[in-house]
C-alpha cells in the first residue's frame, strides 16, 4: 500500500474519529551527518464501540501517521458499553505496563491518563477510573488498555458461555446428556 498525501486528502470521509498521542523521533549518526525517522501512535474510533490503535513508522511525520492510521483501521476491537461505562473491573497487561480500568457511575466522567482517557472516549465510554501501573510507556498502556477492553464481557456473553438461562440462572440442559 502506498501512502500518497494527495491521494490520502480526497479519501478523508471516514466514520472514525482520530487522535494522534504522539510521535517518536529517532536517529542515527552517519558519516554524513544524522538520519531521522518518526513512529506515531493513533488511536482511531466511532465512539460507538469501535476503537482501533496503531503504531507507523516512517521518515516523515506525515507518512508515518498514514501508515499508522491504516493499521488501526485493520486492528478495530468492539468494546461493550453498558450505560456509558465498562461492565466490570479489568486489568490489561503488556510488558511491564498494568492498567487498572473500573467502571463509573454516571456523572463521573473519564478519569484516567491521557492514553486510557483517548482510547475511552473514542470508544464511547463516559464514565470510566482508571490507573496506570508499572511502566508508563505511552506505547505500552495504550497496548494494556486494548488488552483490558479486549477482555471485557457482558452478563449476556458470559451466560452464554457458561450455558446458563438467563431468566433463572440454572444451568440449560444440554441435548444428549447430563451437566
């Protein structure tokens, strides 16, 4: 896929919002002097329950938020939202990085550093507390807040897992054999 910034500008109508929480620069010393590169961070959402990050690597800034862009459209996740907040208590985990998210009552509002609080609101979440544990790597907690959201479940899923009714919460009885 080519990144071309004119090409990129008429194609711009998309149903996702998006943030940039920042960008890296590296570089390295050769005998001509130094060489630059760039890494975005992106986080992509429709505040409806989709949400999507990814990171670009580039020798611009430009190219490397487009880059970034494509691969959070490719690595969308659907976040259950009850009431404007998560069903329950999580922990998301990558490296050494922990995030700590709990759902809120309404009125309370996003509280949570600034890569929780982006990836929240884009995905449509209103009330939420969180807390950063461990590193806080930007890169890292964005990659434990996705693990956290991934991890998510509602009453619904989790009694269809379990196989049990809903109305009573016994267990259904299966066809062919006993529980």
């Amino acid at each position: 896929m080519t990144f071309n910034r004119r090409n990129d500008r008429e194609r711009e109508t998309s149903e996702f919002e998006e943030k940039m929480l920042f960008v890296n620069r590296t570089s390295k010393t050769y005998q001509g002097g130094r060489r630059f590169r760039f890494a975005a961070l992106v986080i992509l959402g429709d505040r409806n329950g989709r949400v999507g990050m990814g990171i670009g690597k580039a020798k611009e800034v430009p190219v490397a938020i487009e880059k970034a862009k494509a691969i959070a459209r490719k690595n969308m996740i659907t976040v259950p939202v009850e009431n404007g907040t998560i069903p329950h208590d999580v922990v998301g985990e990558n490296s050494t990085s922990r995030v700590l998210l709990k759902p809120a009552g309404p009125g309370t509002g996003v509280i949570a550093g600034t890569v929780p609080r982006s990836i929240a609101e884009l995905a449509g979440i209103t009330n939420m507390l969180s807390k950063e544990l461990g590193s806080r790597n930007k890169v890292n907690v964005a990659y434990a807040v996705f693990d956290g959201l991934k991890n998510l479940r509602t009453a619904k899923q989790v009694r269809a897992i379990r196989g049990t009714d809903p109305r009573v919460g016994e267990p259904v009885a299966e066809v062919g054999g006993a529980l």
